[in-house]
C-alpha cells in the first residue's frame, strides 16, 4: 500500500513519453519540495517547463498542497493549472476534488510527490498510479522531518 509506482529523482525527471505509454493523462501534483523548495517562491526553470511540456502534450494538471491558499494559489496560476490548498494530505478529499476536476478515470492519473505518507498514502488510498520524488531540499516543516524518519526506514534499499 505505501510502495510507490515508480521513484524519480525530481519531477522534471519523470519522462512525459513513459506517462503516456502508461496511459496516463492527468497528474495530480505537489507543491512544497516537489515543484518548489521549501519555502521559496520561485519555481525552477525545469519545473516550469516540465509543466509547460505537460500542458502542450495534452496532460491535465492540478496541483494539490497541503500549504495555505494564497502560496498555492499563487504558484498554480503562474503555471496555469488548478489547484487545491488545505487538501489535508492523505486524506482522500483533496485526491477525489483534483481527480474531478482532471474529468479522468483513476487508471488515467498519476500522483507526484516527494512524501511516502502524504503523497504516495493519498494516491493509493484513492487508487492512484504514485510516483515518488526526492525532496528538492533537506529543509521542511518539523512533523513532516519526524514522518521523513520513518520514511528512509520503509524505503531503505528501495529507491531506484
């Protein structure tokens, strides 16, 4: 249940050509140490235009944080996407409001994240196709620091 799909090492590392060949066409994506670091309020040039590739190869994209809504709100309409803040990661809510709006079937969308028990929890739970990143930066909110513990002991070995 906690293992992902698939490791990368960031998300602009994540091939859009495998996707397809998946058959997925939504993704389901986070914001903090995923897209940006921590904290920071430029996105990186890949990232941007990973997402802007995405968007021209026909994906849908929808951002889902659990971070406030101006931060978020913010950063999606840079990238042009949807977005969900406060989605209380990994309860299924935020995953079932972003699977709407992508109008896709579960086997159509991939979740990315860079946490096991937010990201890659939240996708299973809903029936996701989960890819795992590493975080962007080693800096991050104290109770995801405590769940990162426990995290490099479930997946010790096991990232590709």
């Amino acid at each position: 249940m906690l293992g992902p799909d698939r490791f990368a090492p960031r998300l602009h590392d994540v091939p859009h050509e495998e996707l397809e060949a998946a058959g997925i066409r939504g993704l389901i994506v986070d914001l903090d140490n995923t897209l940006l670091g921590f904290r920071e309020t430029e996105l990186a040039q890949e990232h941007l235009d990973w997402v802007t590739r995405a968007r021209q190869r026909g994906f849908r994209i929808v951002m889902l944080s659990n971070n406030l809504s101006e931060r978020v709100n913010t950063l999606a309409a840079r990238l042009d996407v949807a977005c969900f803040s406060n989605a209380l990661k990994p309860l299924p809510f935020g995953f079932l409001k972003a699977k709407r709006r992508l109008q896709l079937r579960r086997r159509e969308i991939a979740v990315v994240g860079d946490q096991l028990f937010t990201d890659v929890l939240g996708g299973k739970l809903c029936g996701l196709y989960t890819i795992l990143t590493e975080p962007i930066e080693a800096k991050d909110f104290p109770i995801t620091r405590f769940f990162r513990f426990f995290e490099r002991l479930m997946l010790h070995g096991r990232r590709g």
